[in-house]
C-alpha cells in the first residue's frame, strides 16, 4: 500500500503519494521533466559547434574516436553529435568565443562548500554552475574575454581558462545554478 506523505514534488511542487522511500517526484512525468530541465545547457554554449567526446582519462576525442585538439576547430562537433556518439565516457565543451570557465577543485567539506569557493560562487549569481565529475569541484561557466589562464594553488584549488582548453561536462547543475551565461567576476581570485 502506497503511503501518503506531505512532501512536495521537486519538480511541480504538487503534493506526493509515496510508492518508493527517498522518492522526489509525484509522477515519472515530473522526473523525466526535472532531469531535461537540470540537464539544459545555456542556448550560447549549446548552440555553438565546441563539443568533443572525452576517454577515461580525460582525453578530448572527436565523435569518431580519434584524439581531438582543444585547439583545431576541426575536431570538434555539435552537443547533439557529442551526445549521441558513444565514443569515450562523456562530452566535454572547448573553451573560447567568449566562454571562459572557473575551475574550483576540492572546494566542499562534506556537503558544504569551503568558504573561499563560496565567496566566488556569490560574486558570480545567475550563470551556469554545474559539479565536476569527482562531486569535490564544481565548473562556474560565464562569458569571459578570450586570455592567458590562471592557476591558484594557495591553499584553494582555482584554474580559470577562457580559450584553449575543454571542460569535461557532468550536466550535474549546482543547486539552482542559472541555465544562463553573466560576465564572470574574477575579483574574489585576488583575496
């Protein structure tokens, strides 16, 4: 017999009959709905062709499994043609035209975010953050002037990069991050 449960669905906000413990939607509707919606990239990046497949190893492929170059054009692909080839584990987005990335490695204790990571997660609302693939980091994605990249090992893990290097995209969006690109603030990097 189904329980009934005052919990509210994470996508409609309607109430739940719980079937299953640890449920979070009222229907498979609403879950199918939420993921599409969490997995949405922002319309800039999705549209443009910066899109390579990755190996294990974090390799950047081209969708017919030869290496790629974060550097050549030529090897890379739409996000459709990315996600459909099954070459390597994942689709990665190559970094340039205007689209630049914060990097913050080992940036939580437990679940909780350190406070310097924190500090330019604020400084950086409404753009696309989503977490790494080891679940200790997170990709702040924002529009950000094509330049050298920076590397911070001062007790915080930081790397910005705006052209010459791909990201490997989890499509795990951090919290309620925006499905939309700002200017990136670099300023809480200089504390």
């Amino acid at each position: 017999m189904a329980e009934t449960s005052s919990k509210a669905c994470a996508y409609c906000g309607g109430g739940m009959l719980l079937v299953r413990a640890g449920s979070r939607f009222c229907s498979q509707k609403c879950g199918t709905y939420y993921r599409r919606k969490r997995n949405k990239l922002p319309a800039r990046m999705a549209a443009g062709r910066r899109f390579v497949r990755y190996s294990a190893q974090k390799v950047p492929l081209t969708v017919g499994g030869r290496a790629a170059s974060s550097t050549n054009p030529a090897s890379w692909t739409t996000l459709d043609k990315a996600r459909r080839a099954r070459v390597g584990v994942g689709v990665g987005y190559v970094l340039g035209d205007g689209i630049g990335c914060i990097d913050l490695d080992d940036c939580f204790t437990g679940d909780e975010l350190k406070p310097w990571a924190a500090e330019i997660i604020a400084a950086n609302p409404d753009t696309f953050t989503e977490v790494s693939m080891s679940g200790r980091g997170l990709h702040v994605f924002g529009l950000l002037p094509e330049g050298a990249g920076r590397v911070i090992r001062d007790g915080r893990k930081i790397e910005v990069y705006s052209v010459g290097r791909y990201i490997a995209l989890t499509g795990r969006r951090f919290g309620d991050a925006a499905a939309t690109l700002r200017p990136l603030n670099l300023d809480p990097l200089d504390r």
